[in-house]
C-alpha cells in the first residue's frame, strides 16, 4: 500500500539547476521555471558554493515556493553538483536547467506530455541560441530534422549521436539513470561533462523522441560560460575517456558504436582545436593526431556518409605547426595515404597542404 502512496506522491518531473555565481542572470532562470504550466515539478536548486548573491536569491524563491528544495554545499564543480541533484531527485523524469539560461513556459508540459505520450526514456527539444552581447537568438545550425516527432531507437539512428549534447534541453526517465548508472564525470574544474552523459544517454536508451520545437534559451557570448576558458585545454579529452571507461562493461554495443564515437571525438576535438589558439591549439593539435590518426587509418571513423575531401580535412587539421614536421608527417604516412586515397593523394592534399603552408608563412611574416 506504501509503494502505491509513494508512487501517487512522486512528482512529474525534477528539475535539476546547477548554481555558481549568476545573481545576474538566476532571477529570470528561476522565474522561467516556478512559471511553468505544468505545476508538478520538484524544483532542486544546488549552490556550489558562489561567492556572490546567488545563494541569497534562491532561499528567497524556497520561501515563496513550497517546491523548491535547497542544496548548500562547498564549490566541487559541474559534475559533482549535477549528480547530487540527480541522487536527490524522486520525480518520474529529470530535466536540467542551467542556471544563466532561461526556459519557455511549457517545456515541461511538453516534455512531459511526449514521454508519457510515446513511453520514451528521454524527450528531448530543439533550442535557441541567445546572444547575450546583441540579444540575438538563432536555432541551432544542424538539427536531427530527419529523425525528429517520431520514437527512434539511437542505436539504429547513429546520426543523432553527433549534434549538440544539449542535455539542458530534454528529460530523462529516472528509473532509467539509475537502472544504468548514468551520472556526469566529477572531474573537478572541468568542461564539457554534458559530453560523456549525452553518450552514455544515447547508447543505452531504447526510446528517444525528439521535437524540433525550440523550449530553451541558451545563453551564449558572455563570461559565465566556463566553456570559454582557454586554459581548459584538454578537458574534453577525459569526457572520451569516461565513455570508453563506461561502454568497457558492454563491449558488443561499444563496437557496435565505435565508428560513431570517432566520429563524435572528431567533431569535439575539431570544435575545440579552433576554441584554442596559439601554444595551447599546438599542444591541442599535437593530442589530437596522436589520438585520431590510428583510427583514421583502420577507418574506423564514421564520417557520416560525407565525401573524402572530410578525411582530407582532418589530415590537414591535425598536421604539426612547423614545414619540417609536416613534410616528415606527410612522408611517413604517404604509402597509406596514397593507398587508401589516391585521387585526393595525387591532386585536393597537395593543394591544400601548400596553401596551408602559404598562408602560415603570411601570417608569420604580417605578424
């Protein structure tokens, strides 16, 4: 009889909001979520221990809000507090709110209504990208437009794997997190955690629906975003990790996946390449080669069925800085490159690795 009280009390869906220094931006998060149409929420708000008045304004909402619970705890960093939030939660599903962004007034009934419509293990929407400097907002460039407003198994449509994580913009079941242990990795001071959770999400959900109405306001341009650290160089590099350490105990599926998750570390490792500059983007790119051209090689990257010229664009990506080393570079791989790619070998490479060279001794020289 207890169980079946329990589970009448169980809300809907629990919000999880991660909080470090964003008195400026918290009043409009907050008031995007307390506003929401569908009331049966569990609203989880964790400090991580700002310094500014962040932690002042979400006791305030607490007071007025019998919703909302508070977490006050020392600063442990993004994944620490995202998975103290998930371990709290006791909502059917889970949503995530991050704490400088804002959410349209019917996510969660949306949401909420598309899983229970569709029993989905996550429902996921599209979003918008706010410009903080011009008050701008655009969708995103790239959508799964293809796979959207119908159940899909990610499994069998490996082409949602590589847009935008997002995980701010979707609710999960929480049975399902549980059942498979899906948390954040809790390296401290890191980015890019949404990276390793949106993997693991995907690969072990057997239902995902995705709607292309955009529900959320992503901020972006502005200094809160610890994304934009320069000094974060590698950070990404462990997120990969931590799915190869995860997938480890499902080995078929993980081979199963193997070209798509090359193909997701390129598109990240691509992303944060051009993120860097100067003696961190070489120390970068000398990481990225050293980690992508054994796969490149066995062709175990998906490049998503584009043409070669793509192999080619990664090939001069991941050459090193200096002439010396990449003609070295070129000559140790050239009996593979010109086996396996003969055509862009005899014409595209050559083209495009004396431009490059070109316009590197052009900029050395107006600089």
């Amino acid at each position: 009889m207890s169980e079946t009280v329990n589970e009448k009390q169980k809300p809907a869906v629990s919000v999880i909001v991660p909080i470090y220094n964003v008195e400026k931006y918290l009043r409009q998060c907050l008031n995007s979520i307390v506003g929401q149409t569908l009331n049966d929420l569990e609203i989880i708000l964790i400090n991580d221990g700002s310094k500014d008045g962040s932690l002042e304004i979400i006791k305030a909402y607490a007071e007025k809000d019998r919703r909302i619970k508070v977490i006050d705890k020392p600063n442990e960093g993004y994944g620490k507090t995202m998975n103290r939030g998930i371990e709290a939660a006791t909502g059917e599903y889970i949503g995530i709110v991050e704490s400088d962004d804002w959410i349209a007034p019917d996510m969660y009934e949306t949401l909420y209504g598309i899983a229970k419509q569709h029993n989905v293990d996550v429902a996921k929407s599209s979003f918008f990208l706010f410009d903080d400097k011009s008050g701008d907002k655009q969708l995103p460039s790239r959508e799964p437009a293809e796979d959207a407003e119908k159940v899909i198994i990610p499994r069998q449509n490996t082409a949602i794997f590589c847009f935008k994580p997002s995980v701010w913009s979707a609710i999960y079941r929480r049975e399902f997190l549980n059942n498979y242990n899906i948390r954040f990795l809790e390296t401290p001071g890191a980015s890019f955690q949404d990276t390793s959770f949106s993997f693991k999400v995907l690969a072990m959900a057997n239902t995902v629906y995705f709607t292309m109405k955009p529900l959320v306001y992503y901020r972006v341009g502005h200094s809160v975003q610890s994304s934009l650290s320069k000094d974060k160089i590698f950070s990404i590099c462990g997120e990969y990790e931590e799915v190869e350490r995860f997938m480890a105990s499902n080995p078929i599926l993980f081979k199963r996946l193997e070209k798509v998750f090359y193909r997701m570390k390129y598109i990240s490792y691509r992303w944060n390449l051009y993120r860097l500059d100067g003696e961190n983007r070489e120390k970068f790119r000398e990481q990225m080669r050293d980690e992508l051209m054994p796969f490149l090689k066995r062709n175990a990257i998906d490049f998503m069925g584009r043409n070669s010229n793509d192999k080619v664009e990664l090939l001069i990506e991941i050459l090193p800085n200096s002439t010396g080393k990449r003609i070295r570079f070129v000559v140790k791989n050239l009996l593979w490159f010109v086996k396996h790619y003969w055509r862009e070998a005899i014409t595209e490479f050559p083209i495009r690795l004396v431009r490059s060279c070109v316009f590197k001794a052009q900029k050395k020289k107006t600089g």
